[in-house]
C-alpha cells in the first residue's frame, strides 16, 4: 500500500477530520505563496515590509504600497481550483468537522466550502477594517476609492487609518478564532495539514494538539516542514492532482 492509499483510507475512516490550508492550495488558482521558490517574499523580502503593523501604522507610504497592492492582487481574478474543490467533496460525505485556513483569499467559500465551517485564522482580504473605531465594510467598497486617486483612503466614519480585515506580523489573532481552531483540532480523528510551511504560529502549532492526542497527522506539501518527522504520511505531490485523488479514494 503506498502512502497515497493509506491516506485516502484515514480519510474514509474519519468520522471527524480536519484540515489546515496555506498559500500552497491556492498558488494553482494563480495567488502567489510567500516562502515557495516563486513566493512574493522570496522574490522581493523587501516586501514582508509592508505586512508588519507597526510600519502599516507609522509610515503613509507603507499604506499607500499596500494599497496599490491590494488593488492589483489576482485575488480578484482568481478561482477555486481542483483542491478546493476536492475539499468540498470531502465535506459532502460528512467527514470533514472544519477547514482552518491560513489564507486571505476567500477561495474556499468560493469553492463552495461551508462557511461555517471555515475558520480563517488570519483574517479577509475581502474586508476593510479601521483600526481606530472598527468599522468594517467589504472591500469592493474602498477599492474604487483607491482607482480615483485615493492613495491612503482614511475611514468614512472616524477618518482613522483603513486596513485590509487582516492578520498581519506584530497584530495577534482574535482569541475566538484561535479558541475555534484549537477546540476543532481538539475534537478531530484526523488532521491534514496542506500547502503550508508549518513555520508561523499559533497556526502551525495546531498540529502539536493533533500530535499530543495520538491523531493521525497527514502533510500535503510541496516543501519539507517541520513537523515532516512527527507525520504520519507526507505526500509531495501537487496538491490539485493529489487531493481529488484521495478524495475520491475516500468516497
């Protein structure tokens, strides 16, 4: 039996698994990841920059580039691809107890993922934040302001600073996300972490919860981790090929 086998049977015999995506089940619908051998800080590091909130908050032109950033993301463009959409096979048989996403993109309700049951952990680039008052509207409503000619668009209610409903380094994520995420993996027979370096926190250790309670830890991705060792199986292979594979093998 080889690995590819194994998995698709923990995934037919899970009555209540769990799954945590990163950047790499979304680089197939043509968004970019961070650290992959074409990620957008391995190509420019000069652009974690503008990810640390601290900069966002002191410096205008850290706004301004985020937001022109944010305007020209293929997020817009992009669709759900073969991995999302295996996710959502999987769900229909009732064996898939929650989706944890590391991503911002929005692809897995996209996809047609329950949206309950998408925990996204570091936020929505969907949404538009103040950072002063709260408020919070759909990005489609600030992005024209930006197209005509606003470069740092403030708040429409307080004239604070504006920011995508996103985690970024230097913020912490909203204890009820975490609280979600933690009880989910708690409760879970079966834990696959995909397309994702395992390598930023709290996230990655989720899988010490999976690991600490003798579930089953399944990794889907391109690159090694550091929890590769811990692992169960380890599969390499793309994750649109692969994924609807074991789904499929699991029905």
């Amino acid at each position: 039996m080889t690995d590819t086998d194994a998995v698709a049977g923990w995934l037919a015999e899970a009555q209540a698994a769990v799954v945590l995506t990163g950047a790499g089940i979304s680089t197939e619908s043509g968004i970019p990841d961070f650290r992959g051998p074409q990620g957008v800080w391995t190509k420019n590091p000069a652009a974690q920059f503008m990810f640390t909130i601290d900069n966002y908050l002191a410096d205008p032109q850290v706004r301004r580039q985020a937001w022109e950033a944010r305007l020209a993301s293929p997020v817009w463009t992009a669709e759900p691809n073969a991995g999302h959409r295996a996710l959502v096979e999987y769900e229909r048989t009732g064996r898939l107890r929650a989706i944890l996403t590391q991503n911002i993109d929005g692809l897995h309700q996209a996809a047609g993922s329950t949206e309950s049951r998408v925990v996204e952990l570091h936020g929505t680039v969907r949404e538009v934040v103040c950072l002063d008052c709260g408020d919070r509207n759909p990005m489609p409503e600030v992005l024209p302001r930006i197209e005509a000619g606003e470069t740092d668009p403030p708040c429409l209610e307080c004239g604070g600073i504006l920011k995508s409903a996103t985690i970024s380094f230097g913020q912490e994520l909203l204890p009820e996300v975490i609280e979600t995420a933690v009880a989910a993996t708690r409760g879970a027979d079966l834990f696959v972490a995909i397309g994702t370096s395992l390598g930023v926190y709290p996230a990655a250790g989720l899988c010490d919860y999976a690991i600490a309670r003798g579930v089953r830890l399944v990794i889907i991705n391109a690159e090694p981790t550091p929890y590769d060792d811990d692992a169960d199986a380890v599969l390499r292979q793309p994750i649109g090929e692969v994924l609807p594979r074991l789904v499929a093998g699991a029905a």
